[in-house]
C-alpha cells in the first residue's frame, strides 16, 4: 500500500499555506499527544495545549516534493520565501558537515537498583529539540527505530498546539470522524525544518539540498560532490 502524505495547498483568498491535518490517527505518522501520549481524540475532550506531533516528509519515493517539499515550493512560488532567503538556506545546508546522527547514539546507563532480582537499566535516547517563536510549533530531531530495516535513524518531528489551528471549536469537544485540524506553518517554521533536516545526517543535508535546487533552477540537474 503506498505511503499517504498530508495534504498542503495555497489559499489564495487568505494567502496563506494550509496543511490538514488529520486528529483521530493514534498510530500514524500525524496524531494528537497529551503529556507525550497519543490521544483517543474520539473519546476525549482536547485542550488547547494537545499537540499535533506530524512525522513530516519532504519528497516520496520518487523524488517528488511531499509535505514540507511541497509547503517550501508553493512558499517561494506565491512569494513567501525569496529567491534570496532560498539561496540563504542553501549556503546553510551546504556548510553543514556535522550531523546528529554522527554525534549522538543511544545509551545504556545502569544504575544502584534491583527489581525483583534483576538489575535496572536506563536507556537514553538523544533529542534536540527547538520551539518557534510564541510557540506555534515545536521541532524535534529524534533516534528511532528504523521503520523498515535494522538500527536506528534521526528522525524529524513537529508539533503544532491544537490553540493554533483551526476550526477554532475543534478545542473544548471531541473530535467527529475523520476530522482534520488546519493549520497555516510560518516562514519561520519552515526555515526551521529545513535546518533541522539539515543537520539531522548526511542523506537528509544532500537530500533537502537537491529539493531546493530544483525549485531554484528546475532545469538544472544537481549532484553533490562525493556525495
């Protein structure tokens, strides 16, 4: 089955970038959390600071521009991004030679403590974490699991506090079946994404790298060095 992206477009009447967002996924890639843990939003009055935690994507398989790919196209198509702001982004991604998933790994720690016998162990996953301005979202660059092969990955989260989307009476009921929560990313989100794919690991820098090439100068076909 192939994999569904989120939907983000351009609304013309407002001028601004919408992304819908699904809230009575538990296990997809898009779900409500409550103190870190998924929400039953079918069964459970949401709150303002519920947080949508979106696992977001920026090209599908093929290489075609998904989600944040998308939302950074449709950006610099209707004006939002510059040409010098995109160029700005590239000089960034291009510099980055240190990477999260170099620097960190998970660790074994044990400590001064049995349990019925057995020893305890912690286990820490490392976690850089960044909230924009006024707290419309929270970034979040994590080890997981790998979904479909052996060890671990640096993965990239957002979350988005349900007080920021809309419709706004999504707040204060349950949600209705199938309901998306809409929500419109700043300039500052977006920039913010990219530079935590950027350093996140050395496929996603060269990755990001071509995607805003080809936004920049479609006709040109772009390969990094070594890479």
């Amino acid at each position: 089955m192939s994999r569904q992206f989120i939907e983000v477009v351009w609304d013309a009447q407002v001028k601004k970038l919408i992304c819908y967002l699904p809230v009575t996924q538990p296990t997809g890639r898009v779900r409500v959390k409550r103190n870190r843990k998924p929400v039953a939003t079918r069964q459970t009055t949401l709150q303002p600071d519920d947080l949508v935690e979106w696992q977001i994507s920026y090209h599908d398989q093929r290489g075609n521009p998904v989600e944040l790919g998308k939302l950074l196209s449709l950006a610099y198509e209707h004006g939002l991004l510059s040409e010098e702001e995109m160029t700005g982004l590239q000089t960034f991604i291009a510099q980055q030679e240190q990477f999260f998933e170099e620097n960190f790994t998970v660790l074994r720690e044990r400590v001064e403590r049995e349990f019925m016998g057995f020893e305890v162990w912690w286990q820490k996953h490392p976690l850089l974490r960044r909230t924009i301005e006024d707290g419309e979202a929270i970034i979040e660059v994590e080890w997981r699991h790998r979904q479909k092969a052996v060890g671990y990955q640096a993965m990239v989260f957002l979350m988005v506090p349900l007080k920021f989307c809309e419709p706004s009476d999504l707040i204060g009921r349950k949600a209705r079946a199938k309901e998306m929560a809409l929500w419109s990313p700043s300039v500052e989100v977006l920039v913010a994404l990219v530079r935590a794919f950027a350093i996140a690991s050395r496929q996603h820098r060269d990755d990001i790298e071509t995607l805003l090439t080809s936004f920049i100068h479609p006709s040109k076909t772009y390969r990094r060095q070594g890479g």
